[in-house]
C-alpha cells in the first residue's frame, strides 16, 4: 500500500530525514519508535504533505500513486489520514459542520453519494457512542478549549468518520491518561481490518500494549536503524534507545 | 484646497431652500458652514486624521448632485432593496428622496419615515430641539460641510410606546452623475434625523450604494434621538462603488435605560471614512457598536468610534473586525470616555483585523479616557494573518485550499455577523459580505 524509498526531507533549511525506506503492506500496522528529534513527527507530517517540509530526494507510492506530488486536500480524499500530534484549535468553526463539508469532499472524490444531515448525523452518532464522545461537542468549535485528551480523541473519531485507507497516529498517545489511551486504542483497533493500514508513531511502548504492531522500526536521527517484530518494542522499553545508536547498517 | 468653491454652493442652495426652513435651522447652517471654512479639509497632521488624507476630496471640485428629471433613475435600485421585509424603503438618488421609488406601507402607531425636507418644511416638532444639535460640529468639518448643505435625507419618528416590528430601510444611491465626460463630480450630503419616543423601538437600515466604477462623493450625518426605554437597532450597510468617497457619520444620544445596537459594514468604497459617536447620557443606557469592514486593491476603511459614559451604570460592547487584501488599508480608532460621574460603568472594546496580504496594512488604536474610579473597562487588539497551521488541519481532512480559507475567515467574521439581530437583513449582507470576499480572496490567491 505505501512504499517510501530513499526519502530525505528538511524544514527551515535543517535535514531531519536522511533515507527512509519503508514498505506498508495493506492491514498491517507498523509503529515507528525512536528518541526525541529523530525524525518520527516529520515522517509523519511529510506523509501528510505539511507545507513546511521540503522533500529533497526519495520517493513515496500510495497505491502505486506518486504521494509527493500531491498536495495535503488530495492525499486525504484518496485516503491518507494524519491524526496530529497537536491538533489545532479553530475559533468559529464548528465540528459538525467542518465534518460533515470534509466527509463529503472525501465521498465526493470515492465516488459516494454525499450525505444529507440525516445520513451524516446518524453516521456521526454511532461514531461518537464508539469513542466515548458528548454530543454538545458537536457545536463547539473544532478543538477549542478541549483538553489534551479530548483533542486526541477527536482525532481518532474524525478518522472513523472519514474512514482513511492509510491512518498515520502521531504521538497519539502523548499525555494521555490510561482511560483516554485505553479509549483512543479501541477506536483504532475497531478500525483495522484487512483493507487498512496504520503507521503508529510513538514515543513510548505503553501505546504499542493496546495497539499491537505488526512491524516495529526505530528511527534515529533521520534513518530507521533496526526494525523488527512487537518484541522490538519491548527490548527498547528495557534498553532505550542508546544501544542503537550506532546503526547496525552505519556506512 | 479650494473652500471658494463650498462658499458658492452654499450660496446657492441657501437660495434653493424652501421658504418654510425654519429661522433657528438656517442659522445653524450658517454657523455650521463658517465652522467649515474655518476647519478646512482635515490633513494627516490632525491626530483625528492621521492615517487618513482625504486630499483626494478636498483636491477635486465637486458639484451638488441635481434632482432626477422625472423620477427617472439612470442605475437600477433593485439589487440594493431589502425585498419584502421593510416597513418602509424610502429611496434617495444622489441625495434626493424619491416617492415614486420608495414604499411606506405599514407604519403602525402614528410612526412617520419621509422626506426630511418636507419635514422640515411641514414643522415637525421634532426638527427644531433634535435636527444639527445630535452631530456636533464643531471640531468636525465633514458634519459641519453636512449641515450647511444637505438638501434633503430621511425623518423617521417612532411615538412613545410605539414599537415597529419590521425595520425601516434608508437606501441612498449615487448615480455618479451618469457618463458625461469632463462633467464635474458630484457630492451629496443625505441627513438622517430619527427620533424614538420613551418605550418605542425600531430598526434602521441605512445602505449607502452606488454603480462600481462611478467616482462620486458621499458626506451623510444621521441622528438618532433615544427617548427613556427605547430601543433601536441601526444597520449601515456601505456597499458604495468601488471608486467613491464616502465620509460618514453616525451620533446617538441615549436617554435613561435606552440600549442601542449599531451594525457597520464597510463593503464598498474607495476612501472610507465611517464615524460613529453614541452618548449614553442617562444611568442604565446600554450599547453595541459592531463593526465589519473589508478593503482589497488599494482602498482604505477608517472607522471611528467613540462611545461617551457620560452618566453611571451604563455598558458598552464593540467589536470591529476587518479583513484586508493587496495593498488595502484599515485604520481603526475606538474611543472610550467614561465621564467623573459615570461609576459602575462596563465597557467592552475589541478589534481584530485580518491581513491577507503582505502589503496590507491596519493601525488600530484604542483610546480610553476615564475619569470615574469604579469602573470596568477593557480593551483587546489583534491583527493577524491567516492561520496556516489551521489552514493545513482543514487540508489535512480532505478540504480545497479555496475552501479551507474561506471557512476560516467566515468564522472570523461570524461572531459580529451572528450579531445581527434581523435574518433577512442580516442574509443580505452576508450576501453582500461574500461577494466582496471572493473578490478580494480571487486577487489575494
């Protein structure tokens, strides 16, 4: 499903990502690990197409589609879905009308019929029940005045609602609390299934209890320098990151 | 800066007033008028007018815009009617009321909206104690220019305990004067006087439009009297043509326990100057200046406000918020006085502006002046451009760029529309509103 080769990347003129290779096969879930400031957030945000990075080599193949040359709207209409490390607040924007303009964008673009507000709030409803989430929420605001754990979950839920081919999580889990993580790690196992993937960025093992990998890969400044099976999680859990910091593959 | 000229046509429409223009009135007008040629045309050397040179109005000859022959209206009105929701539309063209045009069907309760000319010929007892004692202007030329030379504007009286449900739309179309090449610009000075007895209410719509593209000038003052109780809603819509000079100015004098609400929306224009004075002159008046203003090319939005806490317990709420493109400008100054007597007084300023381009510009200065010690005062400024990190979340989720953007300035701009009491009314400038948006997000992509 996704096939990253060779991918290099900076952001204001400083090279984070130094030849990523990656290969994500459709329903698996691969997590990428790795020590602060090794490149695991602007993988992820690259992926989604933020406007800050700049691709300098490599390649990226979503279904065989070239991924780069697409900007952020495309990738999330043929099914890419970056839930954010820190979700942005939208003053005046409220959420059910904001998902319900994006759902339609994406059905549009799959070739669905676009949703009447009966359709969409029915769909939203049971996607709400599944995540835990108040109905007042919503009118509000997208992510305004919610909390940390309310943002995460509200990203995992717009990503049920949208329903993605391919869900990047970053740092998901970041200061949440085990009921929000427990809650957060249902939605998304709820979601896998054998036509979907996942790329699972993570700092911390704990994450990878609830949301079990298929593949692991350690990143460390810009290069994955070890992957393995979920049992790699666990020995970087004991170890941390220092015995891999010299790359086993080091040119 | 040729003053000869207001001097001449003062002469002259003194000599066209009707006979039944009262002696006190004429004489204010003369007052008003050597004000005029003492102030001059403001320059940016005056604090008021600082980041405002109104040089292209006081270095063009203008010529007081002529009655239509026949009734018959050169640019078509209807695109700036209210369909179906006004108790009345009175309509003036280049600053002449026109029946034939205007409608004044249901005013209930012996509440009157015509001609303020034939109000003043008729002896409306209203005139002489409210009409040019509103707007001072003394240290304003442009409502000094006003009061000598307006010919004619609206009267609207609400009686005491009369409340009218539907508003009452004011509609002041330029002509410009039609295509005549080497004709001079025409300039017309529309007076609004409006009086609300205690306990009555109503709404006002002012639009101010004109055909795009015709260069005109448009200087009005209107005065709002507010009896004890009474309530009114004021809309200014300003959609003039793109190459106008409009200069504005709004006064309203609040009696005890009156509340005020005033809506401004700057669409149009090409040097804009909007002045908006409310006088909370008795304990528990309560005001909401809103304002909405957006600027693209080279145009410039000045608003001015100033709220007066003269007497104690009143509140006041404003928020301004602009949206400016290419090398557009906006200048924002809200005054606040709270007068030694006014304690308890609660007052609220916020303006923010949004700048979608580099070489737009906005200067936003709040200015409190407050001489009461128990007092709640509060002031907040922010100008900014778009957020492109929530650009990029709503990108993120599968929305166009186009649509992205235009979502995130309608939620800026939706808290002031959202205040608009009238939805019809309110639609119609919404309507207004982002047609003048495309626009300017057309030229900023």
């Amino acid at each position: 499903m996704l096939t990253v080769r060779n991918l290099h990347a900076r952001v204001s003129g400083r090279d984070i990502l130094r030849g990523i290779d990656l290969s994500i096969m459709f329903g698996e879930v691969h997590a990428i690990m790795g020590p602060n400031g090794s490149g695991k957030s602007t993988l992820a945000r690259v992926l989604a197409g933020h406007p800050e990075y700049e691709v300098t080599e490599g390649e990226v193949l979503f279904e065989g589609e070239d991924l780069l040359g697409m900007d952020p709207e495309t990738r999330a209409r043929v099914g890419v879905f970056m839930a954010f490390q820190y979700p942005v607040e939208i003053p005046g924007v409220n959420n059910a009308y904001f998902l319900k303009a994006a759902l339609n964008t994406v059905r549009k673009h799959r070739g669905l019929e676009e949703l009447d507000a009966m359709d969409f709030m029915t769909l939203i409803r049971e996607r709400m029940k599944q995540l835990d989430m108040d109905e007042s929420f919503l009118n509000r605001p997208v992510n305004e005045g919610f909390s940390g754990g309310e943002k995460k979950r509200n990203e995992i839920f717009q990503m049920a609602v949208l329903e993605p081919k391919l869900g990047i999580l970053d740092e998901t889990d970041s200061g949440l609390d085990i009921d929000a993580l427990r809650i957060v790690a249902d939605g998304v196992n709820a979601m896998r299934s054998a036509e979907r993937s996942f790329l699972v960025v993570t700092h911390y093992q704990r994450l990878l209890n609830y949301i079990v990998p298929d593949v692991v890969h350690v990143l460390t400044d810009g290069r994955i320098v070890r992957s393995g099976g979920k049992e790699l999680a666990l020995e970087l859990e004991d170890k941390g990151y220092s015995w891999l910091e010299e790359p086993v593959g080091k040119r | 800066m040729n003053l000869d000229l207001y001097r001449t046509e003062y002469t002259k429409a003194r000599a066209r007033r009707p006979k039944g223009e009262p002696p006190a009135l004429a004489e204010r007008r003369d007052e008003a008028l050597s004000r005029f040629l003492e102030l001059g045309f403001p320059t940016t050397r005056h604090e008021e007018w600082r980041f405002t040179s109104v040089a292209p109005i006081a270095d063009q000859p203008f010529a007081p815009a002529p009655p239509l022959v026949g009734d018959v209206c050169p640019v078509d009105v209807t695109p700036f009617r209210f369909h179906g929701v006004c108790a009345a539309e009175l309509v003036f063209v280049d600053g002449h009321y026109v029946p034939s045009l205007s409608t004044r069907a249901a005013l209930l309760g012996g509440a009157r909206a015509g001609s303020l000319a034939a109000a003043i010929a008729g002896h409306a007892p209203e005139i002489d104690p409210f009409l040019a004692r509103v707007a001072a202007f003394e240290r304003a030329p442009f409502v000094a220019l006003n009061t000598a030379l307006f010919a004619d504007g609206a009267y609207v009286h609400v009686p005491a305990h009369t409340v009218l449900e539907h508003p009452v739309h004011l509609l002041f179309v330029s002509t410009g004067g039609g295509a005549a090449h080497g004709s001079p610009l025409l300039m017309s000075h529309p007076r609004v006087l409006a009086v609300l007895g205690d306990n009555s209410q109503a709404s006002i719509v002012e639009t101010y439009a004109g055909p795009d593209g015709m260069r005109y000038f448009t200087n009005p003052v209107t005065e709002i009297v507010l009896g004890q109780n009474a309530v009114v809603v004021h809309y200014k819509l300003q959609r003039e043509s793109s190459e106008a000079y409009h200069v504005g100015t709004m006064s309203v004098r609040a009696s005890r326990s009156a509340n005020c609400a005033s809506h401004s929306v700057s669409a149009g224009g090409a040097l804009v100057r909007n002045d908006v004075v409310a006088v909370l002159a008795g304990e528990g008046g309560e005001c909401a200046l809103n304002g909405l203003y957006l600027a693209d090319r080279q145009r410039l939005v000045d608003n001015h406000t100033t709220i007066d806490h003269a007497t104690a317990h009143c509140g006041s709420r404003e928020i301004y918020k602009g949206i400016l493109a290419d090398r557009a400008r906006g200048v924002f100054n809200g005054k606040i006085i709270v007068r030694p007597d006014a304690q308890k007084t609660d007052a609220k300023q916020t303006n923010r502006a949004l700048l979608l381009s580099e070489d737009a510009q906005v200067n936003s200065k709040p200015e409190l002046e407050i001489f009461a010690n128990d007092v709640k005062c509060t002031h907040g400024a922010a100008v900014g451009q778009l957020d492109e990190d929530a650009v990029f979340y709503l990108r993120s989720r599968g929305l166009g760029l186009a649509e992205a953007r235009h979502m995130l300035i309608h939620a800026f701009l939706g808290d002031v529309l959202q205040r608009m009491p009238l939805a019809p009314v309110r639609e119609g400038i919404e309507r207004v509103v982002a047609r003048q948006l495309a626009r300017a997000l057309d030229a900023a992509a």
